[in-house]
C-alpha cells in the first residue's frame, strides 16, 4: 500500500506541470490583461507608463519565459504576488478565504451523503413504489434547475418577501453586540442558503448513483442466494448488498471535492460570501493571472489527491480489494 500511494503521488508530478501549461496557455489567450484593466478607464495613463506596468508584472517577456519564472516560484512553494493594487502575495489571500469554502463544502457534503445515499437506497428497494417515482421526479427537478437561477428565487421569497433569512455576507452588521447564542443563530441564518443550494445539485447525483448501483448489487446471484438461505431483507440489503453498492460511490465522493469547491463561484459571488469562489471570479474579472493560475494549482492538486483517496478507500470498503 505505501509503495502504491508513493507512486502515485511522484506520479502526479509531471501530471500537475501539463495542467499548469495548459491553463498558463489559456489564461494568457483571453483578450484582455492586467495593464489594460488597470489603464483603459485612465484618460491620464501614458503609453511610457503602460509600459512600466508591463516590465513590472513581467508580461514584457515572451509567454515561455514567463511560465518559467512563475514555475521557479512554484517549486519553492511560492505562488507569486497578486496583479491587483494591494500586491500582496498569492498563498496570502488564499490562505484567508479557503477556511470559509471549505467549512461551506464540507457542511454541503455531509448533508448530500447524509440525505442522498439514502434516498438512492430506499428508491432502490422499493424500485417503481411512489417513493421511488417521488424521489425520480425530484431528482429530475434537481438536474434541470440552474442554481444560479434557484438561488435568485430563493433571495426574493426567504430574504425580501417574508424576511426571513439574510441574503449576503456571512454575519450580520451587528454581529459583534450579539450573545454568543445569538451570534450562532446568526451564522446559521446566513450559511443556511448557501449550503442548501450547494448541496442541492449534489443530492441529486448521489441519490441516482446509489440506486442505480443498489439496483446492480440487488440482482447479483449471490443476492439471490442469501435470500434462499432464509435472511431476512435487511440482513441482505444492509450486510451483503450496501458495502458492493458503496465502491462506485466512493470513486465519485471522491472526485466531488474539487467539484464542490469549483461550484463555490456560483453561489459565493451570488451571496456575497468572501471565499475562495468569490476571489477566484474577481481574479478572473480582474486578468489576475498570479492569483488564477494559484486557485487553478489548488484545484488541479484537490482533484488528484480526491482520485488517490478513492482508490485507496477501495481496500477499506471491500477487503477483497488489496493494493500491493
């Protein structure tokens, strides 16, 4: 086992330098840079000064020269300084909002594993009932919606017509004249929408991916078997069948983490929440490419690592599966 996770770690190497060079490459190729951002709305702004902008963000260089010097930087674990007027380094402003997304997405995940898993079961084994035709329509329904679009609807009726729940930022102009009790439910108010409309399309996947693998694992012959021996049907759904059906889903648990956090642009720009979503769509806005390309790294390293605990969460699940 440690032989196989040490090569496939080594392994992702040379896989995250071909994702660097491909979004270095693309990033580059949109219209539009730093200087002309920071220069067009300037009537003042000379040629000379653009110029100086230029040889100071280092796009004066051929586009190879600098992928170069930005991946010297990354080497060393140093992801450069941001385009943007503060100038502060990368892995700082990172740093300050990944706590916020990862909090938002790991209370979305528990409530998508705890919800979902489920309801993909229980459709499962009682496939065609009206429990299983309900929860089809609903996951119909999940797929269709955009969230951007039920995010907007859901502002309008809990945050402006019934007042109900806040619809930005993550705490409340007040919050710090409040009882720590109240202080909670302020949090709690203002990350119940972001973290239900995070979930929302991921209970969808997961509810289908279970009862579809359910469905699989439940017409094997050794299901069949258990139910001639005389156990009863929660011996053979809960003992036999949930840990087969559970394989499948782990390999797309683990591949979801990274899509979470991507999807975290949608609604933390919507919600005017202050996390890693938010600041990559303003760097994106603002042709930040040092602060980009640093979110795109994260990304790239989440979604690889996601896939090594998948496999290695394949040996815990079923102990018929070894890695040598």
């Amino acid at each position: 086992m440690a032989t196989y996770i040490l090569k496939r770690l080594f392994g992702m190497i040379p896989l995250l330098f071909g994702i660097t060079i491909v979004s270095f490459l693309v990033i580059h190729l949109a219209p539009g840079s730093p200087v002309t951002i920071q220069t067009d709305l300037n009537p003042k702004m000379t040629a000379e000064a653009r110029e100086r902008l230029l040889k100071f963000y280092g796009l004066d260089k051929p586009l190879h020269v600098q992928y170069y010097n930005w991946v010297k930087h990354l080497v060393t674990f140093d992801l450069g300084r941001s385009f943007a007027t503060d100038n502060r380094p990368v892995i700082d402003k990172i740093k300050e909002r990944l706590p916020i997304t990862i909090f938002i997405n790991v209370l979305s995940l528990f409530l998508i594993l705890m919800i979902a898993i489920p309801l993909g079961i229980l459709s499962a084994v009682y496939q065609n009932s009206l429990f299983d035709r309900s929860t089809t329509v609903f996951v119909f329904i999940g797929f269709a919606i955009p969230t951007f679009w039920l995010a907007l609807l859901l502002m309008i009726l809990f945050g402006i017509q019934l007042d109900w729940l806040p619809i930005s930022g993550l705490k409340s102009v007040n919050y710090e004249y409040l009882s720590a009790f109240n202080q909670l439910k302020d949090r709690a108010a203002h990350l119940l929408m972001p973290v239900l409309l995070s979930a929302f399309g991921g209970l969808a996947g997961f509810s289908r991916y279970s009862r579809s693998n359910m469905l699989e694992i439940i017409r094997q012959d050794y299901i069949t078997t258990a139910r001639a021996k005389g156990l009863s049907e929660s011996q053979v759904i809960y003992k036999h069948a949930l840990r087969n059906a559970f394989l499948p889903i782990v390999t797309i648990l683990g591949l979801s983490i990274p899509a979470l956090i991507g999807g975290s642009v949608i609604f933390e720009s919507i919600f005017a929440i202050p996390g890693l979503g938010q600041l990559f769509y303003n760097a994106v806005m603002g042709r930040d490419y040092s602060l980009v390309m640093g979110e795109l790294v994260i990304g790239a390293l989440l979604t690889m690592l996601g896939n090594l605990l998948a496999d290695i969460s394949y040996a815990l699940v079923d102990p018929r599966i070894r890695i040598k």
